[in-house]
C-alpha cells in the first residue's frame, strides 16, 4: 500500500484518525451480539443487522478472509447531542466517506469490506422484511456491532479519540481490505 497516496487521498476528507490495522488483531465478541439482540430495536430488521449478517463464526471468519484494515473516524458537530433524530442526519456524510474510502482501496487494486455504523437505513423498507436479497449490497455497510467488534477496544488499544468534549460525534468505520485473489490461494 501507497502511504503517501493514501495519506494524501485522506486529506481531502474529515477524518478524524485512522490507523491502519492488521486483521489478526481484531477480535469478534459473541457477548456484542447478544446486546444487540436484547437492546437495539434494530436487530433482525435488516441485512446489515444480525442475524442477516450470519453467525458469529461466519462474520469472525469474513473479517479474518482480509489480511488488514483501515479504521477510521469522522468527527460531525450537532446542536443537542442527545436529539438522537438529529444526531442520524450526520450519519450518512460518514457513510459516503466510507464509501469512498472502500472505491479508493478498490481502485488501487484490493478487495474490500466494510463495516462502518448503525444498521442500514438506505431504503424505506430493507429487503430483509421480505426475504429478499439485499437492494444496494455495495451500498450497504454492515454495522461493527453486528460483527462483534467492540469499537471501544480498538480505540483505546491505538490511542484514539472515542469521545469529543460539546455537541461533537465521532463516527467509526472498518475498511477491511486484501489483494485480490489472495482469499482463493489461502483457500
Ligand atoms: S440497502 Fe436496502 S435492502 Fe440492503 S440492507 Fe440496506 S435497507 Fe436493506
């Protein structure tokens, strides 16, 4: 991986901090899962929740079919940090930037995955409800949580930012990437 390039493609979006991960280091915690069953209104409602993700061991083995990632946050400024409606609006700027992150790694010849925040909200209703494969699947981020990945963890074990002082977010995502063709020799 270019550094130099990649740093300059980063500077022209709001990143906050990133730091480039290699995949063994990212574990995957059943324990995540089960609160997302118990408290998120969310779960079982689209594909980018569980269990439309697939077990624990399948997302623990996805995540590992990539050899590094880039996690990364956003930072978005709100006027009341606990009007969660508002906070949502400020979500779907990190989205894009996720997604620009995945085609700048697709563009320099990886593979990529990425899991990033919440669960999906780009139709009105997810296909899921109706048994139906996934609308926008290169849209569609999975969530970190659906995978077991406990954002916290990470941040804390690289020395980044989790929380910002004000009405201020942080939004984090996973760009999980490997060259292409490795998955299928390491097979
Ligand atoms: S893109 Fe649409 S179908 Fe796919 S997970 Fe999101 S809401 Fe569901």
């Amino acid at each position: 991986m270019d550094l130099e390039k990649f740093e300059e493609f980063v500077s022209q979006y709001p990143i906050y901090e990133y730091r480039i991960l290699s995949a063994r280091e990212i574990q995957t915690v059943p324990r995540v899962r089960e609160i997302c069953r118990i408290e998120c209104e969310r779960y079982g409602s689209t594909w980018a929740c569980p269990p439309g993700v697939g077990t624990v061991e399948e997302c623990d083995k996805r995540i590992h079919s990539y050899t590094h990632g880039i996690f990364f946050s956003s930072v978005a400024e709100v006027s009341d940090l606990l009007n969660m409606e508002e906070m949502l609006t400020t979500r779907r700027a990190h989205e894009d930037l996720s997604t620009a992150m995945g085609e700048y790694m697709e563009e320099q010849g990886y593979e990529v995955f990425i899991l990033s925040t919440e669960s999906c909200d780009i139709c009105r209703e997810c296909a899921y409800k109706r048994g139906e494969p996934c609308v926008h699947p290169k849209r569609m981020h999975p969530c970190l949580e659906s995978h077991g990945v406990v954002v916290y963890d990470i941040a804390l074990e690289h020395g980044m930012e989790y929380q910002l002082d004000g009405n201020v977010i942080l939004w984090f995502s996973l760009v999980l990437f490997r060259e292409k063709g490795s998955a299928e020799k390491s097979a």
